[in-house]
C-alpha cells in the first residue's frame, strides 16, 4: 500500500507541490476578504442581452447558471475558477518539470520556483478576485496547448476571438503570448506552412476582432443608458453605485463618465486611434507618480532578468532567424507602456508582459532550444557557488511589494 502511494507521489510531485505554494498563496492574499470588488463583480451581471460586443462573454456565462448571482454567489464562482486556473497552471508547469533535459532539470525548477512566486504572476488573481484578466489567461493556457497539436492548432484563431470577446485587452494582454509561441513553432518546427497559417489567421482574427468591438461594439447596444441602470442597480439583493455602473455605460454605450472632460460627442465616430489618445489623455491626468515608479523599478527588474537570458541565447546561435524570435520576446514587454496610455490598473499590464516571458522561458525548455538549454547551463554554471546570492534574490522577489498594492 505503503509503495502504491509512494508511486503515485511520485508521478504528481511537481504538480501536486506547485498547486500546494500556489494555493497557500491565493489564500494569504484573499484572506480575510473572499469577495469581488463591485466594479468588477458588474461583469458578471452584464450579458450579450444588452449587446453583441466585448466584455459581455463572461457575464452571458455566468447567467446561464444563475440570471440574478448575489455577491456571495459571484465570488464562490470566482474561487472556482480561481481554483481551477491554478490547478490547470501547476498541471502545465509539472509537465515543463518533467519533460526537462536532466543537464538543466535544476535550472528548470528554478524557472518554476520563480514563476508560481511574487506579485508579478499568480498572485494577482486573487489579489483582484473575479478581474477578467483570469479568464483571458486560460484562453492563452489553451491555445498554447492546441499549438502543439496538429489538428487542435487550428482552434487557436478561435481562441483569439473567444479572448476578445472577453476582454478587449486581451490584445495586449495574452494575445502577445499565444502570437510569439505560434512564430516560434513556426519558425521551428519541421512543418512550418500549417503552423504559420495558424499564426497569420490568429493575428489578423485578433486585430479585426478588437478593432471592431472597440470602434463598433457599441453600435450593437440593445438598450439606452437608463435602462441598464435599471438592469443593474438592484441585482442578487445588493445596490450598486453610479460609479460602476457609469462604467459599464463607457464600455457598451460609448458614455463617457462625467468629470473626465470626454463628451459623447468626441467618442461618436472617432476612430481606434483617436479613441486611445482620448483614453490616454484622461488617464494620464491623474496617475500615482510614486505608484508608477515603484511598480516600474520592481517589475522592470525582472524583465531585465529576462532580457539577459534572451540576449545570452542571441549570442548562442548563428541563426538570424532565431536570434529575430528572441528579440520578439524582449520587445514583448512593451505592450506594458501601450496599456498604461489606457488603463490605470498598470499591474495588469505588467502581470501579463511577465507572465508571457516565463511562458516563453517555458517553452524553450519543452522544445528543447539548443541556444536555450546552453544560455541555461551557463547561467547553471554562474551561480553554482553562490548559492546564497540567488537565496537572497529569490527572497526579495518573492516578497517584495510594490508601493500602492495591497491584499
């Protein structure tokens, strides 16, 4: 008995201890409150009764098992999909672990001991229970799957749309991650025609899609501004504010909140482009400077870590080709700096960028990339004596705080 669980241990180790850290994580950051904020827990009341554009996918989910949640129910549903997301994640990284070339399984573990840590990746999908950004990133989880099957990859497109129709930034978010893993396979892999259809088609689905519902979402509106006040002030036994709801109008009736000196009129047909400067400039007007830099040093300090290791595999090739795949990697980072211009939740934006370079990281090591695998022997060899050092480094990532975040 004794030696029948021993081997079933054995076989889910890695998973079994990822989800364990990552689990005790999401509960240290969401007690002692297990609940959604109001503004996010709108989305899960709004629904494609109300209109055919972004955003809505999730709410229309939700209704399908409950037409009027309460809070309380909203964020039981949200711990479910909490809890599955990162039980999917720690499948995904296990799987990274054991497929691993013995010369860099330490090397590995080390990769997955940063990954499942810090503020920069996990934890903030339970920092910010129920935030939409969840469920775009099992949309990027599985297409990265279908990528690496012949048939499934052609879901992949599909995909794109799916994490569009949940989220506009979706764009800039996960989009990035599924856009660089397909180039990579198609660059790569022995049959590259299929795999580069794959990506052309999941590129322009992704651009077409989110240039049609940022511009013309809410010309599908099916109702005014009072009705969806109507529809949302009194749902699940809680009263929700203007503030949310004046939100909500923003998105799917193109009504900007008053106080940011955007009128209706400069929103009604004014291109994507134009759009964006409108949004950048309200949001720049009122940012945290100290928030901002704080943000900016702790995670550009990581990202810095990953362009070491990209551009150290630059060095370990010959091939233009590949070293063009890792310079794409590094200047993945920069949808950070086009998602600040439109949201003010930077976090957001970092968490995404960071979570794509681990991915990537991740990648290398299941397609078992020469330039990778050497870059990662020598950095194996690098820190071989100084243990301490990267105890220490790993200390302060993993505990560190950005100034303005909080549980």
């Amino acid at each position: 008995m004794k030696t029948k669980a021993a081997k079933i241990f054995s076989s889910i180790k890695y998973e079994l201890c990822i989800f364990i850290v990552l689990a005790v994580q999401a509960i240290y950051k969401l007690y002692p409150d297990f609940s959604v904020g109001e503004y996010t827990r709108l989305y899960y009341l709004i629904d494609y009764s109300m209109g055919k554009t972004s955003r809505l996918l999730v709410g229309s989910i939700v209704k399908l098992f409950n037409p009027d949640p309460t809070p309380e129910w909203i964020a039981g549903f949200c711990m479910i999909v909490l809890g599955f997301t990162l039980l999917l994640s720690a499948v995904g990284i296990g799987k990274v672990i054991k497929c691993s070339d013995s010369e860099i399984k330490v090397q590995t573990l080390v990769l997955a001991l940063f990954a499942v840590t810090g503020m920069f990746t996990f934890s903030n999908f339970s920092v910010y229970l129920g935030i939409l950004d969840i469920w775009m990133f099992v949309v990027a989880f599985v297409a990265l799957l279908c990528l690496g099957n012949k048939y499934l990859q052609w879901l992949v497109p599909v995909l794109c749309a799916v994490g569009v129709f949940i989220h506009n930034g979706f764009a800039i978010t996960y989009f990035p991650l599924i856009a660089l893993a397909a180039f990579y396979l198609a660059i790569t892999k022995e049959k590259k025609i299929a795999t580069s259809l794959v990506f052309i088609i999941s590129c322009a689905v992704a651009v077409v899609a989110t240039l049609w519902v940022s511009v013309k979402g809410a010309g599908t509106a099916a109702m005014t501004y009072e009705q969806l006040v109507e529809a949302l002030r009194f749902r699940g036994g809680y009263t929700y504010t203007d503030f949310g709801i004046d939100n909500i109008a923003f998105y799917l009736l193109d009504i900007p909140p008053e106080g940011t000196g955007v009128t209706p009129e400069m929103v009604a047909g004014a291109s994507a482009l134009e759009r964006m400067k409108l949004m950048a400039g309200v949001n720049l007007a009122d940012i945290s400077l100290t928030h901002t830099i704080s943000l900016s040093i702790f995670g550009g300090a990581i990202i810095a870590a990953f362009w070491a290791v990209w551009v150290m595999c630059m060095k370990n090739t010959e091939s233009k080709v590949r070293r063009f795949v890792y310079l794409c990697f590094m200047l993945s980072v920069f949808t950070i700096p086009l998602g600040m211009l439109v949201a003010q939740d930077f976090i957001r934006w970092f968490q995404s960028a960071i979570i794509t370079q681990f991915a990537m990281a991740m990648l290398m090591v299941v397609t078992k990339d020469e330039p990778f695998k050497k870059t990662a022997q020598q950095l194996g060899a690098y820190f071989k004596d100084k243990t301490v050092l990267l105890a220490i480094i790993f200390i302060v990532y993993a505990t560190m705080q950005p100034y303005g975040l909080s549980a």
